[in-house]
C-alpha cells in the first residue's frame, strides 16, 4: 500500500500500487477538501537525465558530501498508542524543535501525529558539545499546553534538562525515545 498527500490540505490518501504499472498516471480526489490532482506512477525520467548529466568522481562526490549533509548526531524515534507509520526524525547540531506536522509550520523537526494533545511548537532539543568533544542533548519545553515530560516527571518552565541515549520522554500522549550514534547495539 502507498500513501500520497494532499497538495491542498495534507490529507492522506492510500492506495494499492500492485495494481497500476509503471509511467501510468493516476487521478484522485481529496476526500477532505475534493481537490483533484494527479501522480504518476513509477520511476521519474528527469531524474534519471539528472542523475546521468550530473555524475561525478567517488571523491568529488565525498567532499560535496560532507559539505552539505550536517554531522549526524543521532534520532527521534516516535511512538504513538494508535497505529501509526514509524517515524524516526533526525537530530542536527544546534535546536531541534519539535512539534506536530502541519503544512506552513516553521519547526525544523515536525512529525506527524494524530494525537491533538501535541503542540505545533511543543519542546525543543538542543544538540551540543561539551569541553571534552562529547555530545550533549539537552531538552526543554516551549511552553506547551500539554508539557514535557522526562521519567514521569514535567519540566518546569524555562527548565532545561540533560537527557542521554534511550532516553523516553513524552509530549502529550506521544512518547520518543532518543537514539545517538555513538550509543552501542
């Protein structure tokens, strides 16, 4: 089953892909807003075209990569008590704020979330290092209507709290659990 977004309003719409072939175009209509809009299924050839006219050495490649792709520092995994599709959002250096998905919402970690307990600006996680190199990821509320929480506990506010790998903690009724690269399988 795939699923395609809303243009309009953001709502989902699944459908079985098994059943179409590729290059064939297919037509829906929203059945939030009824707007129609079409896809096409398959590979895109502007990208093939793209990815051929723009082929490079294995080190030219290399240092572009590590020009633009921020250093990972870990991940977001989110947990929801509804079925819902796994989500695992990316940390980068600096404030992570997270916060539900909605189509114009300036947060640079959103997700999205059928729990409206969620803000659309709910807390935010700061990515540092200390003296010795070592990653910090510290984390606080932004004033939320539900609050953070950290081992059943809210933080207060302007409260900012260090938080380590494996680390649950809860945003309304949506929990995440933070995962760093450097923590050990």
């Amino acid at each position: 089953m795939k699923r395609v977004r809303c243009p309009k309003c953001d709502h989902y719409i699944i459908f079985d892909e098994t059943k179409y072939t590729d290059g064939q175009s297919l037509v829906f209509q929203c059945a939030e807003c009824s707007h129609q809009f079409a896809i096409r299924m398959g590979v895109s050839k502007l990208k093939a075209t793209q990815r051929d006219e723009n082929q490079m050495t294995t080190r030219e490649q290399l240092s572009q990569l590590s020009e633009e792709e921020p250093e990972s520092v870990g991940s977001l995994v989110v947990i929801e008590n509804v079925f819902h599709y796994r989500q695992v959002l990316p940390l980068h250096m600096g404030d992570n704020v997270i916060g539900r998905y909605q189509k114009g919402n300036p947060v640079n970690t959103p997700f999205e979330t059928v729990d409206p307990s969620v803000d659309l600006n709910h807390c935010t996680l700061t990515v540092s290092r200390n003296r010795r190199g070592e990653l910090v990821y510290t984390l606080a509320d932004n004033n939320s209507n539900t609050g953070t929480f950290v081992d059943n506990v809210e933080l207060r506010p302007r409260e900012r709290r260090v938080i380590s790998a494996g680390t649950l903690f809860t945003l309304g009724a949506t929990s995440l659990i933070l995962h760093t690269d450097d923590e050990e399988d």
